[in-house]
C-alpha cells in the first residue's frame, strides 16, 4: 500500500530520506515526475539521495499509476512522492484504494510565476489551489506535516480563507 | 585567487564561516549560503558564485549532506564544468584544510584533504565494525 503521498518539491532530500522513510516504515519510494523521468542528471541525483534502505523507481507520472496499481504494490508499504499536487491528484485518482494519505509538505518555492502561501512552505499557482481542493473532495486524509514531528494542518480547512 | 561558497540547511554554512573566522581568524575568502531560514530561492547565489569564477581560481563549494537538496541544487548546477569543484557533507576540517592549505587545490589535492578529514569523523575509540549493505534488486522484491 502506499503509506503517503507526498507533495515535495524536493521529491527525494534529507527530510524525505532521514525522517520519512523511518517513520513511515516503508520498504520503497516512488518518485513519479515526468521530469525526473526523462532527465539522467536528476534521476542519478534522486538515486544518490535514496537512503539504502528503500528500493527506488523513478517513473512518470503515467507509469507510476501502473506500478501502484501493479497487485505486489498492496503488500508492499511504499512511500510516493510528487513535486505538484497537479500530479498527487492525477495518482489520486487513478489510483483508487491503494493511496491512504496525502501530505502537502513542500511546494511553489521554486516556482516564480503568480502563487498564494496556503501554509507554510505551500505556496500554490492558481491551478494547484484547484487541484488541492479536487484532492481534498477524495474521502482521503489531505494534510500538511514537514516532519513527523510536526503537527498536521488539514489543507480543507487552510483553503477556506484562499480567494 | 583560492574562492570557497558554503551552502547547508539553515545556519550550518554561515556558522562554520564564523567557526573559521574564530579559528583562522578571517574568513574573507569564504562565502555562505544559509538555505531555507526565509522562503527565498538561494539558487541565483549558487549561479553566481559558479559564473563568478575563472579559470585562475581555484574553487570549491561545499554543501552540508549527501543527497540533501542543498546538495542537489549545486550538483544540477554542474559547478565541474565551469572548474569549480563540489565537496560534500562539509565538516569544519576540510573547509579549514582546503582554506589554508599552500597545495594549490586540485581534484587529486582536495581528494586526499577530504579522506584525511573523513578520519576525523569517528567514535572515540573505534571498534572494528563492518557496515552491512542492503541493496535492493527489484523493487518488488
């Protein structure tokens, strides 16, 4: 089962790698970017970051639905990861049953075009406010929790007072 | 002209700086990046850095972890192709060494500077323990 999804801009970094992957007790990471996908120089950097502890695919976002999908997937714990909720959402729904919570830690700090801080370290364009409220419409948990010692925020709750 | 950038997680860089200042008593020829203590991207400062180098220097960017995004914002950046030299998990040891030492600082020079300050970092009194591997080979299995 998927354990998290995590939106991370950062995809794979230390908090993902020291914390995420303990806490969550995972044996995998998925990374499902279509950038990271096609790009040697950031796929070979993801893989430098993965702790030796998981096994890693770097897949599109189009293949890692059929990973997630893949039948040995339900007695695996594995730990996804996303770099947009555009993207978490597309898992999301393609994916029904098998995702158990989504976690909005990291995004839009590397973006440069128009977006709103939605919490901290989430700031979102416009279409991605969209796509985190279709999200939270998906029966479930939506969150926003950087480390596991942090508290979780419902992102339902922090986009009522966005627009 | 020897030219070092320091970049970590929070206050990591800028306070190895000041340990340096305390110890080597300046540290003009150091630079540092504090990322992630505000939400601007600290990225431009690493470009900077990068184009602000000739081929006369001989420089080094240190980044605070292995695979951290500190780390992997400098590696996308390919500071190799532009003779500037990437070292990471930075300690206090290879920043002094690399700073003050009269060996010009080559791939060859910093290789050796960065294994002598790797057998710093050790457990007072060492046992002999070997570190277990545990790739994996599919991801299924």
């Amino acid at each position: 089962m998927i354990e998290q999804l995590r939106v991370d801009d950062r995809l794979i970094h230390g908090q993902v790698a020291l914390m995420w992957s303990k806490a969550l007790n995972t044996r995998g990471i998925i990374v499902a970017n279509d950038g990271a996908a096609k790009d040697k120089m950031v796929a070979s950097t993801l893989k430098m970051a993965c702790p030796s502890s998981q096994h890693l695919l770097i897949k599109s976002v189009n293949d890692a639905e059929e990973v997630i999908n893949d039948s040995r997937s339900k007695a695996m714990p594995i730990f996804v990861l996303t770099n947009c909720v555009k993207d978490a959402l597309a898992l999301v729904e393609s994916c029904s049953g098998m995702i158990k919570e989504v976690n909005i830690a990291n995004v839009g700090r590397f973006v440069n075009s128009e977006k709103t801080r939605v919490m901290p370290n989430v700031e979102l364009t416009p279409e991605e406010v969209e796509a985190a409220r279709e999200l939270c419409k998906r029966g479930i948990p939506v969150f926003h929790q950087v480390t596991p010692n942090d508290a979780k925020t419902g992102v339902e709750t922090a986009l009522e007072d966005i627009r | 002209m020897r030219r070092i950038l320091l970049a970590s997680h929070g206050h990591f860089a800028s306070g190895l700086k000041s340990s340096i200042d305390i110890l080597a008593g300046e540290s003009s020829g150091v630079t540092a990046i504090d990322a992630y203590v505000d939400n601007s991207d600290y990225t431009a400062a690493i470009r900077e850095f990068i184009d602000s180098c000739t081929p006369n220097d001989e420089a080094v960017i240190f980044t605070d972890i292995l695979g951290g995004s500190v780390f992997q914002k400098v590696a996308l950046e390919q500071p190799e192709h532009h003779g500037v030299m990437h070292v990471t998990g930075m300690n206090l040891a290879v920043v002094m060494e690399c700073l003050l030492t009269p060996e010009k600082l080559t791939k060859e020079s910093v290789d050796e500077i960065c294994a002598a300050a790797a057998s710093q970092l050790r457990r007072v009194q060492v046992l002999n323990e070997e570190a277990t591997d545990n790739s994996g080979e599919g991801f299924f299995s």
